[in-house]
C-alpha cells in the first residue's frame, strides 16, 4: 500500500497560485498534497487582490516574504531561491491556466494543473510543446482516474479479463442547475457562465465537466476516442447556458460508447458511473461507492471487487493506504495523483516514460481534453455529425 512505502525522499517545496479563501477546490489540492507527507507548501497567491492573497496566504502558515502579490512575482522571487519551489499547483479558473503555466514551465518548475488544461485548442497545442521541449512533469487533475478501483478496472481490462472491448459507457449527471435560483446564478456560477476564453472555455458542461467524463472512458478502457457525435443543450432555459451533452464514441478499436453529462438532471448529486463491456465480461464502477468495483463473466457468478482486498492488482492495492472495509474517497484519489507526481520528480522520469505508464493525466490528456471540447461543440453544431477528434 502508499502507506507501506518508505519516504526516503525529502519532502517536495510546492507553491500555489489561486485556491484562496471559499474556492471550490483549492483545500482539496492542499489536503491531497499532504496526505502522503510527499510535500511541503512554501509559497502561494491566492487571490488576484494581493491584500485577499497575503492574508489568506499567511493563515496557511506560509511567511510573509514568500506570500506573494502575483504568481509574476512568485515564479521570478521562487526561481531564483536555492530552496524554491520545484511544482507549482494552478487552481485558478481556466482562463488563466496558459499564462500561469507557461511563466513556471520557462523557470522549470513542474506543473499540477487542474482541468480543463486551457481554455483553448490553440493554447493547449503551445503549452503541451513547451511542456515537451522543457521536460517538464505536468500533471492534470483528472482525479477520478486516482480512485484504487478505477485502477484496478483498467488493470482488469488491460490482462484482457472481460476480452475484446466492445462498449464504453460513461455518465455523470449532475443537477446543480434545475435546483439553483437564476436569480444568483451569475453570481454562484462565476467564469463557469461564461462561455468563451474569458470563462469556462466553449462551453460550460463540456469544457467543465465532460472532459473529465471523457479522460475516465479512454483511461478506464485504455482506448482512445478517434470521433464523436454529440448533442448540446441548454435546458434550464432561465440560466441559458450549456448544461448537458449527449455524445455517441467511437474508439479506435472500433469499439462504440456513450458519454453523458450533465448540469441540468434534476436531483443528480454526483453519480459518475463507468461501464465497459467486453467480448467476455463487463465491468462497473459508481463513484458513489467507489471502494467496490463490479465484474461480470460469462465464465462465472458476479463478483464485487472491493478495495485493498487480497484479491486487487498490485497497481490498485499500491494506491490504497487502509485496509479493505474501512472507506477511501475523494481525498485519497485526488491525493494519488500528487504522489505519483512525486515518485515521477524523485525517479527523473520524463514526460515520454510518463505518457508510457500512464499513473497520472499528463499534458496529453490535456491537449485530448481540449479536442474532445472542440469535436464535440463541432458535432452538435452541425446536427451530430460525425467528428474526428
Ligand atoms: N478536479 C475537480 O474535481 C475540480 C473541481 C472543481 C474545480 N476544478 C477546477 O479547478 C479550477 C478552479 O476551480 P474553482 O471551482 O475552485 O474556482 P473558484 O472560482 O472557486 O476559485 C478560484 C480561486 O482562484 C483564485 N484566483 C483567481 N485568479 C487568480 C490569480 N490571478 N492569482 C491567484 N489566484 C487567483 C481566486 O481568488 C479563487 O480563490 C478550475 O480549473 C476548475 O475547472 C476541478
């Protein structure tokens, strides 16, 4: 288990740029940077407003000298210190994850960026070179793809135990949009209403949450999308903005899918569901119940896999820390992908040998995620027509 391995290794310096007071995701990436004692945070900005920032900044134990006004400052001051910091964590609204990340890549400093990598296509191709041409390890926070049983699906698929893939389904029905009061949606959505470069990106449920949708269906199957025919709609007609695809894949194996998510299923909490079924089995996992993982055979009864059981991959059981029975959830999945990000900077290991193994998302799956955006808004603009990623 993570929690068997010796930590022979220093802890990592990390700085943080957004993530300040009441974001949605800025404690998770702090928490999961902690949980394996893998870092130690030294720097940050946290706010656009450096008065916001220092003070939120100097409130997570951070000094004074090295809680800075703006991440220009930071990536300049850090840089330049014999202990600066070797990653960065950008949790900032898209619109400004290209900048961030290009200013810290250009002083060599490793990236953890959570999605989508940019806002857009063009942006993506410009950082997914320079990642490549400075040899820097990105990580994107497609964290789902760090859950022990999401793993161990993909292990599962990968020793051909459900055979050929012939079907991919993925869901993820979220209904924050039918439940909220359009009179404060502006307000409560932010960037996430805006639907351009100064926002979300092209489209508020693709851009925000169907790229992580569709990384979970190639991760999990470990096939790639190769076209898509999608429909987008706007059905919480008050907000007006996109807030549910419906898309059909097809994948390179000539295997078929369907992708399906939403901001608009009304009562829908979470609910991310993968589905991939073979020539000889099937399996099923629910992010609900993320410690147990569902496997049909045609040689034999159901089965329920569950976590850290003698039964898991060496790769699943690798990314549990407590024994079977006791819950892991969120926290912990995130947190597999900082430490993996820490073995990746403490092994050497360079994008190449990353993009090979394929323990965390990396700038590829970025670039991927930003395609998959375009296709899919293409498609659906012209009446679900067939489109090449
Ligand atoms: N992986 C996940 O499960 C998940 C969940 C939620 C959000 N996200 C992603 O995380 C990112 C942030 O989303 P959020 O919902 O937390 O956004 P948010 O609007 O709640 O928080 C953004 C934070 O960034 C800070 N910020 C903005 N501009 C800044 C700048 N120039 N310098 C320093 N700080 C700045 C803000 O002050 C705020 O603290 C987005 O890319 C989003 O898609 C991922």
């Amino acid at each position: 288990m993570r929690s068997d391995i010796l930590q022979n290794n220093k802890p990592i310096p990390i700085g943080f740029v957004g993530g300040g007071k009441n974001s949605w995701i800025g404690n998770t990436h702090r928490i999961a940077s902690r949980i394996d004692g893998r870092y130690i945070i030294k720097a940050g900005v946290f706010s656009s407003d450096p008065e916001v920032s220092k003070e939120f900044s100097m409130s997570l134990g951070i000094p004074e000298h090295r809680s800075y006004s703006n991440f220009l400052e930071m990536a300049e001051k850090e840089s330049s210190l014999e202990d600066g910091i070797k990653v960065v964590c950008i949790c900032t609204p898209p619109s400004n994850h290209y900048e961030i990340a290009k200013i810290f890549i250009e002083k060599n400093i490793h990236i953890i960026c959570d999605k989508p990598m940019t806002t857009n296509l063009e942006d993506a191709k410009k950082l997914y070179e320079l990642i490549k041409k400075k040899k820097i390890l990105f990580c994107l926070t497609h964290n789902y793809t760090g859950y022990p049983m999401v793993r161990q699906a993909r292990q599962m698929i990968l020793d051909r135990q459900i055979g050929d893939v012939h079907m991919v389904n993925v869901e993820y029905p979220q209904g924050s949009l039918p439940a909220m009061d359009p009179k404060f949606a502006k307000e409560l959505l932010g960037w996430r209403a805006i639907e351009n470069d100064q926002g979300v990106g092209l489209s508020t449920v693709v851009s925000d949450l169907a790229t992580h949708t569709f990384h979970i269906a190639q991760y999990v199957s470990s096939l790639k999308v190769v076209k898509i025919s999608a429909d987008v709609s706007k059905n919480v007609k008050s907000i007006g903005v996109d807030d549910n695809v419906h898309a059909m894949l097809r994948f390179e194996n000539k295997a078929t899918g369907l992708l399906w998510s939403s901001f608009a299923a009304t009562g829908g909490e979470h609910g991310l569901r993968v589905r991939v079924f073979g020539s000889k089995g099937a399996i099923d996992w629910i992010q609900d119940q993320p410690n147990q993982l569902s496997f049909f055979s045609l040689d034999g009864p159901t089965q329920t896999f569950t976590r850290a059981s003698k039964w898991v991959s060496k790769f699943s059981m690798e990314n549990s820390r407590v024994a079977a029975g006791h819950p892991e959830g969120f926290f912990e999945a995130f947190a597999n992908l900082y430490t993996d990000l820490a073995d990746a900077i403490n092994n050497n290991s360079d994008f190449n040998v990353i993009n090979e193994k394929k323990v965390f998302p990396n700038a590829e799956d970025g670039l991927e995620g930003l395609k998959f955006v375009y296709a899919v808004k293409k498609s659906s603009n012209n009446n679900g027509e067939w489109t090449e990623l």
